[in-house]
C-alpha cells in the first residue's frame, strides 16, 4: 500500500472569482511537508496554469494530485471543447481566448508552454468535442 498522498479538486469553467483555489491549497500542503520552495514554485505554476485553461476553455475539469517521496504528479482533465492542433496551441503567444477574457487580464497564450516549461514530465491528449487531459509531474 502506498503512503502517496492524494489530492482531488474540482474546477468549475467559467468562475474565475474562484480560479486558482487548488494551486493555493497544493502550495500550502507543500509547504506544510517543508519540500523545497523551487519544487513548490514549479508545481504550483503549473497547476495554476492548468486551472486557468479549466475555467477560460472548458466546462468544468477535475485534478488529481499525488504527492510521494520523489515526485508531484498532477492530472488535469476539462470537459471542453478539445483542443484541434496541439502543436499550434504549445506555442508562445497563441491564444483561443475571447476578447473579454482577454480583457480581464488571462488568455495570453501562455498557458500550456509555461505547464511543461516548469515541469520535469509533460503529456497532453486532446479529443475534439470530448476534453483535454494532461498529466505533469514535477521530481522532488
């Protein structure tokens, strides 16, 4: 049986009053564990990257965290719209945002490159019509 520590969150899409809940609560438990604060840094990035995308693109996700002696790993799943050219969508600057949301401050395109640039590990599959799922791991 393993000692891993489990997190599970729920990001609801479009609530942005609320958006980043699980990143401050991961960064919290991480501190708590008194892990490195360079280690704390790259997953709490990550995550709240993750969670934006959620709320900006997505009718609700959920996450799963796993804490272990070597390594954080964070799955995120939406219920959006999927994503149609993963390749196009990792580039710097490159954006589906809406105007509004852009307004508001988020949708700067850089969401998915700064979740596998702060990350050791990073995959993502896409189904059009069906979600996005992204798994990300960060070694301690």
């Amino acid at each position: 049986m393993s000692n891993n520590i489990i997190l599970n969150y729920e990001v609801s899409g479009d609530e942005f009053s609320i958006a980043g809940e699980a990143s401050v609560d991961l960064k919290k438990q991480l501190k708590l564990m008194g892990l490195a604060s360079a280690v704390i840094r790259r997953a709490t990035i990550a995550l709240y990257e993750a969670e934006i995308n959620i709320v900006i693109h997505a009718d609700g996700g959920s996450i799963t965290v796993e804490i272990s002696p070597d390594f954080i790993r964070m799955n995120v799943k939406d219920y959006g719209p999927g994503i149609e050219d993963i390749d196009l969508a990792m580039s710097e600057g490159y954006s589906t945002a809406t105007e509004e949301v852009r307004e508001q401050g988020f949708g700067a395109g850089m969401g998915l490159p700064n979740m596998k640039k702060y990350t050791d590990e990073f995959t993502i599959t896409s189904e059009l019509g069906v979600g996005t799922e992204i798994d990300m791991v960060v070694y301690i």
